[in-house]
C-alpha cells in the first residue's frame, strides 16, 4: 500500500539488525539507523542508535534485511509515464496480435473516447520493428490511434488518424524525422522522431487534470518501487501561461502539498530555434527557473528546474541514432546513413557555452557515438569558454560509445548518466541493433565498466516509461549484464562491462542525487541528511548475482515519514 506523509512532525524512527548499505563514502555499511524529525540523526551500530530507542515512536527490526538510501532516477517521464498506465497500456505486450487485442479491448472500454491514446509497444513484436496502420485499422477502424512505441521515438497510428492530420503519399518527410512508406510512398502508419509532431495538431490536448493525475498515479507507482525522486528528462515550457502541462502539475502539487518525492524538472530545449536565437531561449529559461526558486521555499522547494533537456539525436532501431561511420543494411553493408543530429555541431557548442555560462546543468540524449562526441565537443568548449562553472552536465543513453572518447568524461566532468535495464541481450538489441551495427561497434555499448574505471561520475536512471523504472531490475542487469528471467544459454552482453554490485547501488542513490543536486538532502544515509531511506524484503549483497532482481521493497521513507508499506 501506498500512503501519505502525516502533517504533523515526522515521527522518531529506529531500524536496528540489519544490513545498512549507506553509499557514503566515509562508510559504506551499518546496522542501525535513527531518523527524528525528518532527518537522520544516527547511523552505525546498536550503540549508535540506543539513546533514540525510549522516545522512538516505531522500533523496525530489520532482521538482516537490507536498508538502503531511497533510490533516485536521473532520467525518467514520470508524468507521461502515470498517463500511459491510465491509458491504452502496451508495455505487457509481446506480440503484435497482443498489441491488437489489448487495443480493441480499450476501444471496446471507452467508446466515447474520440482518439485512442496510450503507447508502450516494443518494436519487437512487429517485423522488422516495424508495426503497420492496416493492424490499428482491423481493430480501431473508424476512431484515430496514436501510440507511441516504449521509446517514444516513434508512433504507431491508424488510417483515420493519418487523414484526420493530412498525411497521405505526397507529405514530405520533416527535417528531423521520417515517413515509413509502402512501395507506393503511402504512409505505413508508422512514424518516426519530427514526423510524429504531424499528428500533433490534430490530438486532443491533455486537461491539467490528467496530467495532475499522471503525477499521482506516478508517484504512488514510484515510492512503491523505492524511488524517492526523480529528474524529470522533459519539461516544456513553451506554451502561454495556464496552459495545461508537465510543469503545472508539479507547481500545483507542491503549492497543495502532495508532492512528496524529490524533482528535478529538465527543461526542455527547442531544438527549431535558430541559432540567432539561442540568447533569447536561454533568457526565457532562466524565467522559468527565477519563477519556481523563488515560489519554492515557501512550498516546501519540492520542485526545483536547474537543467535543460537537449535531444542530440535518435535511436538505433530507426536508425535516427547520430553514427560516425553509416549503418549496415540487411546483408552487412555500409549504407549512406549516419543518423539524425538534430542541433549541427556549432549549433550545439553555442547553445551549450551560452546554458553553461548561465548556471544551467545540460542533460543530453546522446545515444549514438557522432552525438556522444558532439556533446563531448560542445562540454568541451563550455569548460573552454567560461571556465569550472560547476555545471553538471549530463550524457544519458550512451548506447554506443567510441572507445576514444571513455576517458573525456572524467577529464571533462561529464558524468555518465545510464540505463542499466538496456545493457543486455533481448530481442530488440539481437535484432534490430546488432545486425546494422557490425561486430566492432556492437562492442561498444553501454561500456558502464570502462567509464566507471576510468573515473567517470556515473549516475543512473530508467527512461520510464521507455523501460521499467525499477532500480532493483536495473541493478539486476548492470551487475549481470543480463536481464532477470533471460532465457537459459543467453550469453551477458560483453561481461568486462559489469559493474560491481555497490558501485551500480550508489550509482541510483548517490550518484543520481548528484546528479539531481540534492546531495545534500538525499541519496547516502549520514547524519544530517533527510530520513529518505527503502527498506527490502532480504539482503541483494547476500547471494549470488544472479538473485539481486529477487528483492522487492518492503517500506520507502521520504523526510521518515513512510510513503510505501508492503510487508
């Protein structure tokens, strides 16, 4: 069960004969923890926790299982991701027969729905990846369909909704994205990155109410998870003031008092402003941040905005993912494409300079190599053009990564902000990956070992819901290098870049509040810090590797006020 924080005092909390995992550097393991008044004011042994014991309002006894900082993602939709759970929901989804009877039976739920919204699919379960509007059309035929795929890249839609947006065999293909067509340039229903926006106009626009819901229904899905909060990696600010948004949601959560977890909102860049505009972005964004720093200490500063979300380029399975060298074909040949970098180099170094010289962390999607080095490059001139700034910028997906350009991370103070849950063979990576990429650069992915022993910051989140946001089975696969419940015989995805289990739990826990910048508040257990604390049902450090995504959490804490129950 979920529950509310109380508005009285926290209580006085001791957790005593467990094993206390802290992720501070000072020490790593304990047994006992005391909370009073929201904040740790105790770790060590029993000791330690003795003279809280006669006016602690709850003694746990942890019998040896595991407490640890309440987890913390770098990178994650959550208000999209409660949406689509209320929504026509694929993500359990395996087959594109299943993908089809689970969109009838949402149809059927809801016939006075003008659209059918929802997304999750994986590209998996269609051919080639590849999901066609005559699939939609068999069992929505008369309403419009938009679903994104899990990695909203791309967007599976129906014959209705291509007419309702005038999308037919002469609409050229936008700038930064793609048309999938059939031989006759008649659109598949398929539609990747830029070409997504021409539906845009047509959808109905999301009320602030669901997306206030989204937010509650995330929330109370994430602190179940153990998540204690989280960097929101799309916030858009572009509209006019009140109109419905991501941004809203969390203003008004916080000024009501429901916002329980930690947020970072990422706001996002408008990749179509011309570069003679960049100074006028950046003024307006600086706005926004003025305008929530100074609501926030009166509402708790629940919700802070002190990164920008650039999206550099795409992803391999549409082969939109920005490459050095071009994808292969079918047969293994190089083809002429590289990608998609949707901001030019010099584009992205002044945008960069100018968010770094204003105080602004960058947040990148650079998941092909030509956008990891891009974003290299830009980082580069920032520390060049205006010195320690103190900016933490950040570089998430890194799905391929020039062996080249490991060690500019630590040089450059660029942390590496990972999606574990990627990092392992499944049909996706063996299909639609691998085969254009070639043996070399297939080498390359997700390189968490080199980066983590070449002294590069790493955080971690989930890019929920593109992926599950469980930070256990996130974990699971970055120690493994294989995914919980693979099938037997499936070989890890190169194990030299396993990381070792305290190094992936510090990664979701300090390193994410780094990343975040609220290590101060949360992500280790030492005196002084909030009472952000998860407990699980057993100890993962106590067992073989392959039994760490067997923990579930029991209880997570925010401010020691507990926020999820389940034992």
């Amino acid at each position: 069960m979920t529950l509310s924080p109380s508005h009285r005092d926290s209580p006085t909390t001791v957790f005593r004969n467990g094993r206390v995992f802290t992720a501070a550097a000072s020490r790593a393991w304990a047994s006992a923890v005391a909370v009073q008044d929201g904040r740790i004011v105790a770790v060590g042994d029993q000791d330690a926790v003795a003279p809280y014991l006669s006016r602690a309002d709850e003694v746990v006894d942890l019998d040896g299982r595991a407490m640890l900082p309440g987890f913390l993602d770098a990178h994650a939709h959550p208000v999209n991701g409660g949406l689509e759970r209320a929504r026509c929901d694929l993500t359990g989804a395996r087959t594109a027969a299943a993908c089809q009877e689970l969109t009838a039976a949402y149809a059927a739920r809801h016939p006075d729905r003008e659209w059918i919204l929802g997304g999750g699919w994986s590209m998996e379960s269609f051919p080639g990846g590849r999901p066609d509007r005559r699939q939609l059309d068999q069992v929505v035929p008369g309403r419009p369909a938009f679903l994104p795929n899990r990695d909203h890249h791309s967007a599976w839609v129906n014959s209705a909704a291509l007419a309702r947006a005038g999308i037919d065999a002469g609409t050229p293909d936008p700038a930064d994205g793609r048309i999938e067509r059939d031989p006759d340039g008649a659109p598949t229903g398929l539609l990747h990155e830029g070409a997504m926006d021409l539906i845009t106009p047509v959808l109905p626009r999301d009320t602030q109410a669901e997306f206030d819901e989204g937010l509650r229904v995330a929330q109370r899905y994430l602190h179940s998870l153990g998540i204690v909060g989280w960097q929101d990696a799309l916030v858009r600010v572009d509209g006019a003031a009140g109109e419905p948004s991501v941004h809203a949601a969390y203003l008004r959560a916080q000024r009501e008092g429901w916002l329980t977890a930690r947020v970072s909102g990422a706001l996002w860049w408008d990749r179509a402003c011309p570069a003679g505009d960049i100074e006028a972005q950046v003024a307006r964004l600086t706005e926004v941040r003025r305008q929530v720093t100074a609501e926030g200490p009166a509402n708790g500063s629940r919700y802070r905005v002190h990164s920008i979300k650039v999206m550099q380029d795409g992803v391999l399975e549409t082969f939109t993912a920005a490459l050095l060298e071009p994808y292969l074909d079918h047969c293994g040949h190089p083809t002429d494409n590289h990608g998609i970098s949707f901001l030019d180099p010099d584009t992205l170094r002044r945008a960069t300079v100018a968010l770094d010289a204003a105080g602004f962390d960058v947040h990148f999607h650079s998941l092909g190599d030509r956008a990891v080095r891009d974003v290299l490059d830009a980082i580069e001139a920032a520390r060049t053009a205006n010195g320690a700034s103190g900016g933490r910028h950040l570089l998430a997906h890194l799905q391929v990564v020039a062996p080249p350009d490991i060690g500019r991370f630590r040089r450059l103070g660029a942390a590496a902000n990972l999606q574990p849950l990627w990092a392992c063979h499944e049909p996706q990576m063996d299909e639609l990956a691998i085969p254009f990429l070639g043996p070399a650069r297939s080498a390359w992915q997700y390189p968490f070992s080199d980066l983590h022993r070449d002294g590069a910051t790493i955080v971690m989140g989930s890019d929920w819901p593109v992926s599950s946001p469980d930070p256990i089975a996130g974990i699971h696969v970055a120690v493994n290098r294989l995914a919980d419940g693979a099938p037997p015989g499936t070989e890890p995805l190169d194990a030299r870049q396993a990381l070792p289990l305290p190094v992936a739990v510090a990664a979701y826990t300090a390193g994410s509040a780094w990343a975040n910048r609220v290590e101060h508040l949360s992500g280790s257990l030492r005196t002084g810090l909030r009472g952000d604390l998860v407990v699980l049902d057993r100890d993962p450090f106590d067992g073989p590797s392959d039994h760490i995504a067997r923990a579930r959490v029991a209880r997570t804490y925010v401010d020691g006020h507990l926020v999820h129950r389940s034992d």
